[in-house]
C-alpha cells in the first residue's frame, strides 16, 4: 500500500490488529528488516512499517530532508492511518525520527536497536580527511573541470551508505548524521528499552549509555558481541526483549 506525502509515494504494510506499533527501520534499509518479527507482534498490535523515502519502494523527497522532514512525513502518516499513541521499535537512523517524534507526540513504549540521534565524535584525522576532500573537490571541479577524476576519488571514500546512495540521498545521509538529538531526550515521556550490541561501530555503546542518562525512563540491555544489528545477532533475545516489555 502506498501513503502519498507532498506528491511522492511511501509504502508501507499492516498486519495484525490492536494498540499500534509503528517500525522505523534504519539507513540503507526497508521495512523488511524487522519481517522476521511482525508475526509475533501482529497478535497483539496493528503493526505498521513503512519504508522511509528514499528507500524500499518509496520515492526520494524532492528536496535534501533533514530528521525534522522525516518526522513531519511520519506525523502525517499517523493522521492518516489514524495512528494514536503508538508503541515504536526503530534501528539505527529509524531512532532520529523516533526521538523527534516522541518529543512532540503520545508514545506508549519504544524500542531503540542501536539507534542513531547522538552526533559522533570525530577525532582530528577525520577533520582532516573532510578538509582535503573538500580542497581536492574544488581542485578537480573548479580548476580542471575533470568530473571523471572527481567521481573516482569519491568512490574510494565515505561509508558503504553514502558510496550506494543517489545524490539526494548523499545529501540527506550529510545532513542528517550531522543532527544532534540529545536535546529532544529528557522530552521522551515514554519508557525506553535500549538494545545494543556490544561492538557496535556505527553507533557505538557509548551513544546508549547518553540516551540511558538524559530519557527520563530508560534501560538498556547489551547483546555480548552484538554489532550494529544487535536485534538480528540475536533474535531470541530480542523477542524475548519485545514480548516482556510491550506487554
């Protein structure tokens, strides 16, 4: 099924029926992701995932979103799937938009899978990569006008996510990992379940720990040698995690 959001269409899926329960699946994902948990959770909520725009089979927003675009999209989305006070279970960039909504919105109960919202720290050497990309960006495209030279150098830098992504999307995936959400925290009146791995590189421990202190009612269970899909290392503890705390 699709949603339609300032003329772009979003996909989603609902299965199973009562309190709602929304999926917000992380950068470079789809609702897929969490596919192999809906049944449990469809037998007591209606349970909603969607792909973000951008990703799985919606379209890319017209403009460079930021988390703020995000959440609008989702408040949207909630009004008019008649969504009230949902229960949330977000992975990695699905957390940004999960922060900011919680914020803002009822929440009933959310869970973070190693979610993103706090800005990374950056040591000085990657300071330094960033200022001499960008001295040799303006090198090949401004001085030689060789766009070819340029587009081999990008590809041999930045993650996995932004070398796979469109331009668009580049851009967002820029915009957004450069927002810092610890603010919107201590806003969180729900209670947090924090699910981690334990060596998570992307959005390491040190991040739950911070959103463990500043949400008001937070606890956090730590996956022993878990990476950034803490959740798919270890699914039986993970639905054990769901079961015992939506419940």
């Amino acid at each position: 099924m699709f949603f339609e959001y300032k003329g772009k269409r979003v996909f989603y899926e609902i299965q199973g029926s009562g309190k709602d329960l929304l999926l917000l699946h992380g950068w470079g994902c789809t609702h897929g992701i969490f596919a192999a948990f809906v049944p449990d959770l469809a037998l007591n909520h209606r349970v909603l995932a969607l792909d973000f725009p951008g990703f799985g089979e919606s379209e890319e927003p017209q403009e460079v979103w930021g988390v703020e675009d995000y959440t609008l999209m989702l408040e949207a989305f909630c009004r008019d799937l008649g969504v009230r006070d949902p229960s949330i279970v977000c992975h990695s960039f699905g957390g940004r938009v999960a922060i900011l909504f919680a914020s803002r919105n009822a929440v009933e109960r959310m869970i973070f899978a190693d979610a993103a919202g706090i800005k990374p720290r950056r040591s000085a050497g990657y300071y330094l990569k960033v200022y001499s990309y960008k001295l040799a960006k303006f090198y090949l495209l401004k001085i030689k006008k060789d766009r070819e030279a340029f587009e081999r150098m990008r590809k041999g830098r930045g993650s996995s996510d932004y070398q796979n992504a469109s331009d668009k999307m580049k851009a967002i995936l820029s915009k957004t990992v450069s927002e810092d959400l610890r603010r919107y925290l201590p806003k969180i009146q729900a209670p947090v379940l924090l699910f981690w791995g334990e060596n998570d590189s992307a959005t390491p421990l040190r991040d739950a720990r911070i959103m463990e202190k500043l949400i008001p009612d937070a606890g956090l269970v730590t996956v022993k040698g878990g990476s950034h899909f803490s959740f798919l290392d270890d699914p039986l503890l993970f639905r054990s995690m769901i079961h015992t705390f939506l419940k």
